[in-house]
C-alpha cells in the first residue's frame, strides 16, 4: 500500500492573524489575514494590495462601475505582527506540555495564540 500525505502545508501565518507587509506595493501596511490559499501559497490581508476590479453591467447591477478589493499576497512578502509588543517577527513550533506544536514569537519567545 502507499503511503498517504499530509497534503495541508503549515504556514507561519494563519487566518485571523495580524501581519505587516514587508516587500510589494503594500510595504509596511498591517492587517489581518482575511484568507489563505493555499494551494498557491498567498493570502489575502484586508486594507492591503487593493486593486480595481471592473465589473460589466448585469441584472444584480446595472450601472456595472469600478471596484476596489484585495489581492492575494505571496506569504513571502508577509510577516506575523507579535501580539505582545505590535512588532513584526519571525516564527517558530515548539511541542508544549501537551505534546501538541505551538507557533511561538522568535523575538519575545512568548506563544502566539491562534486567530
């Protein structure tokens, strides 16, 4: 028999979290994690890399018009905002007491609580 995967891959950041962009158009803007895709490894942070969408008019909409909504971001250019101190930091897993892995913050050390 062959052996089954795993095929969900664990990223450093998670819906609900609260990230900074570090590379982009949208360097240095922070927002929470609307979305992840993670087939393509990109995230959809709300207030950043917003772009226009220009919709053709239809029975819903008449008028059509310009939308302005968000647009995936590679979670390469994101970084996890530290719930502690609001700066920016690298992750890491840990086992707690549990036996269960935990992200912790690599510049307090402290866990990060998920969403």
């Amino acid at each position: 028999m062959e052996r089954r995967k795993n095929k969900q891959q664990k990223f450093h950041i998670r819906k609900g979290d609260t990230v900074k962009v570090i590379a982009g158009n949208a360097k240095g803007k922070t927002g929470t994690v609307l979305e992840m895709i993670g087939e393509k490894d990109r995230a959809i942070v709300e207030g950043a890399n917003i772009v226009t969408k220009h919709k053709k008019p239809s029975a819903n909409s008449p008028q059509g018009g310009i939308d302005k909504v968000e647009a995936p971001i590679h979670i390469s250019n994101l970084m996890l905002v530290d719930p502690a101190t609001g700066d920016a930091t690298r992750t890491g897993r840990k086992l707690d007491e549990n036996g269960k892995l935990q992200r912790y913050s690599k510049k307090t050390g402290e866990v990060i609580k998920n969403g």
